[in-house]
C-alpha cells in the first residue's frame, strides 16, 4: 500500500538524524529520531516539547529544539530498564493521565519506577508506530533474539580496573582462613567442574571433609534443583559456619534420606563448638508444609535428630512484587491532598514490613554463629532468592571485609551472582512478558536491607548511597555484563568475560565517586547487629522517591560527600607533612644533643 503525503512526510522527519543530535557511548548507534512535536508530561512539572531519540542502548529525549531553552531538560532511561510501551490515546485507549486527560502517544513503564508519557500530534500515526516499533524491538533484545547492548559496548577499561578478576573462589575462602579441618574443596577436573552435580552452583564448592564424591551424589538427589548444602562463610575462630542449599524433597509420602541426614551432621561436626545445627528456613511455616504436596518440605526433627528448624516468615516473590507494585503507585502521587493518608498508604503496600522480616532474621543468624558458636544451614524453596538475602545480609554483619567497596562487590559475586540467583527471571532483561510471574524484587530487598544498616551505622561502611544506586541502576541497564542470565553456567556458555566489561570496572576506575566520607576503621572486625523493628526502619526515599520532587531530599548529599572526601584527604597530607616535619626535628635534635660533650661533674669533699 502507498504511503499517504502526511506518512511520507513524517518519514523524512524520522530518518533526518544530525549526527551531533544524541549524546553515544562507544558501540551505541541511533535507530530512530524525531527532531519536534513530541512532549514530554511531567506529572510534576508540566510539559516540556522537544526531541526524541531511540538507540540500541537508549531513549534519550531533550527540551528546547528549536525553542532554545536557556536550561535544556534532558531524560535518558536505558532501554533495558523499561518493562512496558504502550501506545496511548485515541478512543481505543484505556489509559489515562492523572488529570484525566487522554493525549495521543506512548506510555513507558520502567523497572526503576518511573513511569513516562510522551504525546505526540494526533495525525502523526506513522510517527507513533515507527517509534513504537523501534522500542519494542531494542527494549527486549532477549525476545527479538538480538544482543544485550553489554555485547556492543565498546568502552575501555584499564586492566588495573578489570571488575572479571575481583572475585576468586578460592582467593576468597583462603581470606576466610580455609583450609581447615573438617572442610574441603571439590576435586578439580572431578564433582561440578562441568556443573553435572548442580547445574547452577559455580565449578568449585567447599564441602564437609568426611563427605566424599559418591556420597554428594546420593545427596544431590534429595535436594531441590541439586543444591546441596555447601559452605559459604567460616568464622575465623569458633569454626561457626553458614552453609546454604536448597529445600529437601520430602514430599507427602515424608520420604527420608539417610544419606542427606549424615551429610547434615557432618556439617555439625565440622564445628568443635557445636551440640546443635540450627536450621533457618527463609519460608513461612505454612508455606514450608504447602510445599510437601509439590514434592518439597523441609526438615523433621525425627528425622535430623541434631538439628532445630527455625521458620523465618520471609513470604515468596509473588508477595513481594504486589508489595513493590504497591509503593511504586504511592510514591508517585502527585497531589499534595494525598500526603495526609501517606502513613497508611505506606503501610499498606508492606514494603518496610517485609524489609524488617529480612533483617530480624539475618540478625538473629548472625546472633547465634557470634554469640552462641552455632553453625547455620540457610535455605528457602530453591534456595536461589531469599537464601541469598539471609546469607549475604548475615555476613555483612559477621565480617567487617563486606562493608568495604571491594569486599560488597565480592559478596554480590560470590552469593548471588556465582550461587546462582535468576537475574535474567527475576528483572526480566530484554524480555517483553511484563507480567511474567517469575519477576520479583528480591535483589532490591537485600540493597534496600543494605541502606538500612548504613542508617544505623553511618560510619562503618566504606561505600556511599550512590554507589548503592548505581549498582541497581545497572542490574537493569544491560549496559554491562555483571547482571545478565540466571547462573554461573549461563554466563560461562556466553563467555560474557570476554564479550562483555564488568560493573565493577567502571565503579573501580571511578572509585572517589563511591566511597563514604564518614567511613572509619574503627568498626573492622566489629559485629554489628542492626535494630529490626519498623520503628527503626526508614522509606528509602533517595531511591524510591527520588523521581518525585516532593520526596527527594533537597540537599545534595552526594556532592557533600565529595567535597567531605576532599577535606579529608587535604588533612590526611597536612597531618602527613607535619609528621614529616616533626620527625625532621627530632631527628636535628637528636643530633644536636650527641654533638655536645657531657659536662663533668666534680665533687669536693669538705
């Protein structure tokens, strides 16, 4: 079918690209330009009119155009980050702006909670669809089978920054003091090298010593998905361990496995200290029951004579991605009226609730391997989403190396990234089913249960809120290769560490960006165990209202932080200098002193 004289003109429009027009990174390359007519409304602002720009990596939209703006508004959101488009308008649409209105255009909803509306003329029908189009197609690479824009990011990083060579397995279990008795690594070129015991654990795993590789195959099939118990943390002197897997297969039959049950007290008795293995399932009880008619379960005190179950009540990703759902709709309120049923909305939606079931129990973990000396065996359902919450936020309050900006990145490799969590599943990278019930915020819980502990103990930890930011700005971008797929194997099959640059790259080459005015050294090898109680925790307003000019703070905190760092290290020189001075003095003295003789004393007797 010809086009029309309005679809030939609106072509040209589109295909007209000034190559000064967008802002690139290396590897990025413009799909599709409107140079006018398209507005941007604010539900905070107003509307501003300019241009729009669709690349392979982002949508970039810029006021002024030919207006000239004295201070042009500049919006970019990553392609990735978005998890909805949808065209708006018309008599067809459902969708309507807060004021009511019905505007002809696009609404974008994003993973990062902002939602944005773009109108355009209420003719330019072939501009919508072309624009529609392009970011259907570049939004979800995974479903369009295009790649990741990780794969055509061209940046270079010096190897001094490389973010692939942060983490080593065994690097870092030998920082934890291993080896030790009572534990061992598997057998290189023997169980998971190829990921034939547990296809998403990493190659290399620490095991109880007494356990061989015949008995952690017999084991392997007692546990869901195969994720067998292994070690992730060692206390340096009691022995105290954390340990982590997945559900046990016991069914409603209440099958039982010998074998399973010898390798669970082996663990036990790898701790001299230790009468007790304590067992913290993540999952309500009544969840925990529900899943015996599935095939799960969890561990009966008949059955594992030395070991206590303690049920953590941590609901499931469905429950908790209705309560993000939830603070989004509240957070982005634009009318002041509202403000006064904001406590209620807030409590509503569950969100700080949740947060705080999280921490009491990665609190009480950490209680019982400091004080009591208990060794802990961690799991949920698969053992994938809130064991890596109680795990990770457990350590961070056992081992002071996690609070430190190399070692939280270590952490996030090592208990998240390596162990397997779904983050392809879970953020949903590049894949357009906006709906797909295996999306959940359980990453987002444990950096939201993160700040919370930096509220509380400001000063000891090495790393600032941005960086916090930062790092789930880029678990959505797709920018970098850190986030992308659900399992070591995955990444490994992708050779990502070659075709893509790390996250921590770029936060380590930046380094002064992220770090923490206010850090001391004071709290190194201080167990901190944060207060749970929602009395003490606090909405993270610099993340979650931070697109909302209502809720953002005011002061520039950031910025602060820079200018705090600076003054630091210009009095960290000046002490330096005057240290140098001082022993330059002591020294001129020291040498005065044995240059002059001493006097004689002479002594008349009377």
């Amino acid at each position: 079918m010809d086009k029309t004289a309005e679809e030939s003109k609106d072509s040209g429009a589109m295909k007209d690209i000034p190559p000064d027009a967008v802002p690139l990174l290396s590897g990025e390359e413009v799909k599709a330009y409107l140079e006018q007519d398209v507005t941007y409304l604010c539900l905070y602002t107003g509307t501003k009119v300019g241009k729009m720009a669709v690349t392979n990596y982002k949508l970039h939209f810029q006021s002024g155009g030919k207006q000239k703006d004295s201070v042009p508004f500049i919006l970019e959101v990553p392609l990735c980050t978005i998890s909805k488009v949808e065209k708006v308008g018309g008599v067809t649409s459902s969708s309507k702006a807060v004021d009511g209105r019905n505007p002809y255009g696009l609404e974008i909803t994003c993973k990062d909670l902002r939602v944005l509306r773009f109108a355009l003329r209420h003719d330019a029908h072939y501009l919508r669809r072309k624009m529609f189009e392009k970011l259907q197609e570049y939004c979800f690479p995974a479903s369009n089978k295009l790649p990741y824009f990780a794969f055509n990011y061209r940046e270079q990083y010096p190897d001094s920054s490389n973010g692939w060579s942060l983490y080593s397995v065994k690097s870092e279990f030998q920082r934890q003091g291993l080896p030790v008795e009572g534990w061992r690594y598997t057998k290189a070129n023997m169980i998971n090298s190829k990921y034939e015991l547990c296809d998403t654990y990493p190659q290399l795993l620490v095991v109880p010593a007494a356990a061989n590789d015949e008995h952690l195959n017999q084991v392997v099939q007692f546990r869901s998905r195969g994720r067998i118990p292994v070690l992730s943390w060692i206390h340096p002197e009691s022995q105290a361990t954390i340990t982590r897997c997945s559900q046990p297969l016991i069914g409603i039959s209440n099958k039982r496995s010998r074998d399973d049950e010898r390798y669970v007290q082996m663990i036990l008795d790898a701790n001299p200290h230790a009468h007790k293995l304590l067992i913290f399932d993540a999952r309500p009880q009544a969840n925990a029951v529900a899943n015996m008619a599935r095939g799960g379960g969890y561990e009966k005190n008949e059955q594992y004579q030395n070991a206590e179950v303690i049920f953590c009540d941590i609901h499931n990703i469905h429950v908790m991605r209705e309560s993000l759902r939830k603070l989004q709709d509240i957070c982005f309120l634009p009318q002041l009226s509202q403000d006064k049923h904001w406590l209620s909305s807030l409590d509503q939606t569950q969100w700080i609730h949740h947060i705080k079931v999280i921490l009491a129990a990665a609190t009480r973990i950490a209680h019982e391997i400091e004080s009591a000396k208990a060794s802990v065996l961690v799991h949920c359902s698969d053992g994938w989403d809130r064991t890596a919450q109680l795990t990770s936020m457990s350590m961070i309050m056992l081992d002071s190396y996690y609070r430190t900006l190399e070692g939280f990145q270590v952490l996030i490799e090592k208990e998240w990234l390596s162990f397997g969590h779904k983050f392809a599943q879970r953020i949903g990278h590049g894949d357009k089913n906006h709906s797909d019930a295996e999306r959940s915020p359980v990453f987002l819980q444990f950096i939201d249960c993160v700040w919370q502990m930096t509220q509380q103990f400001p000063t000891a930890f090495e790393f600032n809120e941005h960086f916090l930011i930062s790092v789930l700005d880029h678990l959505y971008s797709c920018l970098f290769g850190t986030f992308l797929y659900n399992c070591d194997k995955e990444r490994k099959n992708k050779d990502i560490r070659k075709k893509t640059i790390s996250l921590w790259s770029m936060i380590n080459l930046h380094r002064d960006d992220y770090l923490n005015a206010l850090y001391v050294s004071t709290y190194n090898h201080h167990v901190l165990l944060p207060a749970s109680s929602m009395r003490h925790l606090d909405l993270w307003i610099g993340y979650y209202g931070r697109w909302n000019p209502r809720m953002k703070s005011q002061e520039p905190v950031a910025e602060r932080h820079k200018e705090l760092l600076q003054v630091r290290d210009y009095l960290k020189k000046q002490v330096e200098e005057l240290e140098r001075e001082l022993a330059i003095k002591q020294e001129k003295e020291k040498a005065v002193a044995a240059a002059v003789p001493n006097p004689t004393v002479s002594i008349t007797n009377h």
